[in-house]
C-alpha cells in the first residue's frame, strides 16, 4: 500500500533512485524531441494541487489520442520495451523494472485527452525539467469514475476539492460532466464532501450545488427514455461489480458505441485485467453458474 506524507516541495513526490530519475526525465525529453505535447499527472500532479504526497512505481504522461502510435514508436526507438496494454487508453514503455505509462483516455473511456486539457494546463518543474501538469479540473474529472472494489478515488476527489475549490473553472468542470448523466456523479462527490468536510462544506460553490440538484429534481418528476431503459452505466464506475447486470440482467454496457466509446473487445479485455488486480467476486460467481 503506498504511504502518504505532506511535504514542502510537492512538486517531487517521489524517492526515486538516480537511474529511475534518469529514465523519467529521458522519456519526457523522447517524447518532446518527437513533437509529442505531453501532460504530467500522477502522484506529481496531485502532490502539486494537494500538497499530499504519494509515492509511486510509475510516471504517468497523459498525450492525446492521435499521438500514442508514435509517443510508443518514440520510445522503442529509444531501445525500450513497449506495451500497447489497454489500446483504448493506456500504453506503456519499460526500462528494466521502472516504466511510464501513457494515457490518452481513462479506462471506461470517458476521459479523452483533448485540447482543453493542454489548454489549460499548468506550468510546472518537475524532475528538475519544464512541465506541464494536467489540469486540476480534468483530474477531477478522470477520478471521479473510479469505483472500483478493490479501488475508490473519491478521497482523492475530495481532497483535490478541499485544496483548490477556490481555483476550479467549475463551469468547465461542469460540462465535463455532462455527457451520459455524467453530471450525477459529480453531483455525488459534491455531496460527499459535505459529509467528509462538514466545516469546509462552504468550499463548493452554492450556484453548482443548487443548479445540480434542481436537474434532480426535474429528472424525478420526468419520465425515463425508453432507451435509457435498458442500459446501465454502473460499468463505467467499475469494470466488474457490474457484470451482472449485463451479462445476465439482460442490461446494454453503457461503455459500448454509441453511447459510450468502447469496443466489445476493449471492454473484453479491461475485464479480464480486473481478475489480475484482485477483483473476481463477481467474475467467479458468473463463471460458476
């Protein structure tokens, strides 16, 4: 389990060796001399925004979707091992047992890396290089998916929230969450923070709590789309908790086109790496019946 600490640097969160150090920096110098424009997020984004630090075993790049073919190609160039791990979202280059990931979306494939995130990316150093890191708003947004059983990111969510609630541009941050009802999700962390930080509550600003509880309330007294009916976005939360309801319960994958982005054979396979990171309960009780 990784440690957290606080410390006064947060822009170096990490006790890395001189050689992993090394390899960090020289992939972020192989993706710039490739023509690459390459975010930072990770323990080194958060750590910036929160102050919190994480030590981590990985360095986490975020680059848009038309550059990971030649952000890979980059790196193998370089004499390192490549991994097109998750093709809709997420790649990986290795030098011996250190490696950096490369993000280009999130693994419901609902956070794309577009434009705004570079946009509005902020300036930063980070191994002792110019950086730029992912957007404060965007990480919000990326996290805030993430319910997996055997992985939650609303503390981190909240703790984003807590730290830079002030800064948010919260009408971005809104229409982030608009696709696919994404809004009531947002709507939860929001709450929840009240509940985490019931003296801070303050901090979420009372025009976006109050504009997103009056669409509950429409959405109550509305009746349901017909194709809404059958379709369940509980797989966008977790890639496993929700094999039931669509594999039995006869309910559509919401991550599937055209509502959502993915291929069967990417949701394929982003179930069966849930099984390699310890989430089988339900994954065991279908294959048992």
């Amino acid at each position: 389990m990784a440690m957290t600490s606080t410390i006064s640097n947060p822009t170096q969160p990490a006790d890395l060796s001189p050689e992993t150090a090394d390899f960090y920096r020289e992939a972020m110098a192989t993706l710039e001399a490739a023509g690459v424009p390459v975010l930072v997020g990770g323990a080194y984004a958060y750590a910036r925004y929160t102050g919190i630090v994480r030590h981590t075993k990985d360095f986490d790049v975020f680059i848009k979707p038309g550059d990971f073919d030649r952000s890979l190609d980059a790196m193998a160039r370089r004499g390192w091992k490549i991994d097109r791990t998750f093709p809709h979202w997420l790649g990986k280059a290795y030098q011996g047992d250190d490696f950096v990931d490369l993000i280009f979306s999130s693994g419901n494939g609902v956070a794309q890396v577009d434009d705004l995130w570079f946009e509005h990316a902020v300036e930063e150093t980070v191994l002792d290089r110019p950086a730029r890191l992912v957007p404060a708003e965007e990480m919000i947004w990326s996290k805030a998916f993430i319910m997996e059983r055997e992985r939650f990111d609303g503390a981190d969510v909240a703790h984003v929230l807590h730290a830079r609630a002030a800064d948010l541009d919260w009408d971005r941050l809104l229409r982030r969450f608009e696709p696919h009802g994404g809004w009531r999700v947002l709507l939860a962390h929001l709450v929840l923070f009240g509940y985490i930080y019931p003296g801070d509550a303050q901090l979420i600003p009372g025009r976006v709590l109050s504009a997103l509880a009056g669409r509950l309330s429409g959405d109550a007294s509305n009746p349901q789309d017909e194709e809404d009916e059958r379709v369940c976005r509980g797989p966008i939360l977790s890639r496993s908790q929700f094999l039931v309801d669509t594999l039995q319960w006869g309910y559509v994958d919401a991550r599937l086109r055209p509502e959502g982005s993915m291929s069967p054979e990417d949701v394929a396979r982003w179930t069966i790496a849930a099984e390699k990171d310890g989430d089988t309960s339900q994954l065991d009780a279908i294959e048992g019946e």
